[in-house]
C-alpha cells in the first residue's frame, strides 16, 4: 500500500491565481480530511469528506473548497490566490470519520504564493 | 471552541533522562486526545491516543481532566525520539472529526 499519497510535492503560483491540489487515500480509507499547516505552526483544519459528503469545515474563506470523488480521492480548490495561502497542505484518510480511528497523513503539497 | 496548548517550542534533553511534553487543552465538552510525531524528513504520524491508554515506543500519556491536561512522559529519552511532537484534540460532540493541533514542541535528545 503506498500510503496516502498527494499531487504536486512542490507548487509554485502567483497571486490571483487558481490552485488545485489532489489527495488519494489509503485503500478502504472513505474519509479524506484537509489541513493547513503554516511554517511554525501545527495543522489547521480545512475540510473533512465522508463518503463524498462534507463532514466539517474550519474557518477558512469562500476561496477553499473541495471535493470527493467516487473512488474516495480528493481535490482541494483555492482561488484567488494570496501569499498568506502560502503554506504546508496536508491531506490525512480514515477509515470512519472519526479521529479514534486513526488519520494518516499524507507528504504534504508545498504551496508557495508569489 | 476547543484549543491546544504546547507552552513549550523547543525542548532538549541529554539520552537517558526522562523527557516530558507538555499539553494543555481548552474544551468544554468530552475531547478525544491524541500526540502524533513527525520525524524528520518524514510524515505526521499518531504515536498515541488516550483512549488506548497504551504506551508506543516508550511514551504514555495520560488525560488529566482536572488539569485539562494530557502531558507527553517517557522515563529515559532516546537519540532516536528526536523529532516534532503535536498534541492534538478532538471534539465528540461535532460533526465530523476535526483536529485541533498545538504548535508543536521540538524535542532534542543528546548523546
């Protein structure tokens, strides 16, 4: 199993700009949540699917959004891109949609915002 | 609003003494607690959750409810614990399963 695995490693946009970042979970894995993680700080929430049904939401602008797809993988949308989006996006499955059941972590996508 | 506390960035230790992590959580309903590791040049791992009540690798942890504290022990630390260590809380009452992570504490075990 590779894991979680998450497209692009590294991105490079400029303001304005549109991103779409992807995230394919672990095999038998339905629920794929999205987080946040500026230098220096821990992972903020984002988004959590559930059998493609959103779950939860952080305090994150109308520029977020994502998806789930049949399979289970993910995309998350920014728009409009500012450098403060410049940061860590980790893409975490589980089976259920509970924490007690354990996410794994994905590499991560580094977005940096120019 | 749940939130979580990890007073401490940076912590270094010699190999062999006890190490200890601090975290202090802020929630008023029933939180699922967890530490997860992140070594270097690898992924954000779960090391423990509370429930389980299990010690990984050496280190336990326990739920202080009184304190709203869920500190991170181990008796003697290893070069090899080195790494990034977050304390995380989850909220059973919301929908969903959101992770509130702390900043973080770097832990540095010296030969």
């Amino acid at each position: 199993d590779a894991g979680v695995t998450q497209s692009p490693t590294h991105l490079i946009k400029t303001r304005g700009q549109h991103v779409t970042l992807r995230c394919s979970p672990i095999s038998g894995h339905k629920s794929v949540s999205w987080y946040q993680q500026v230098l220096g700080q821990g992972p903020q929430f984002i988004f959590q699917y559930y059998e493609k049904e959103e779950r939860g939401r952080g305090n994150f602008p109308d520029r977020f959004s994502a998806r789930q797809f049949p399979n289970y993988s993910s995309e998350l949308n920014v728009n409009a891109l500012l450098l403060g989006d410049s940061a860590l996006y980790l893409c975490a499955s589980s089976i259920l949609d509970r924490a007690l059941s354990g996410y794994t972590f994905g590499s991560g996508t580094r977005l940096t915002v120019v | 609003a749940q939130r979580v506390t990890q007073p401490e960035k940076l912590l270094s230790v010699f190999k062999g003494a006890p190490v200890e992590l601090k975290c202090n959580y802020s929630y008023s309903g029933s939180p699922e607690l967890f530490w997860y590791v992140q070594y270097s040049r690898q992924r954000l791992q779960l090391l423990l959750r509370h429930i389980s009540r299990e010690s990984i690798k050496g280190f336990t942890a326990d739920l202080n409810k009184g304190e709203t504290s869920f500190h991170l022990k181990k008796p003697f630390a290893q070069e090899e614990d080195s790494a990034m260590y977050y304390c995380a809380l989850s909220a059973q009452e919301t929908s969903g399963s959101r992770l509130t992570f702390g900043e973080g504490t770097q832990l540095t075990v010296n030969p």
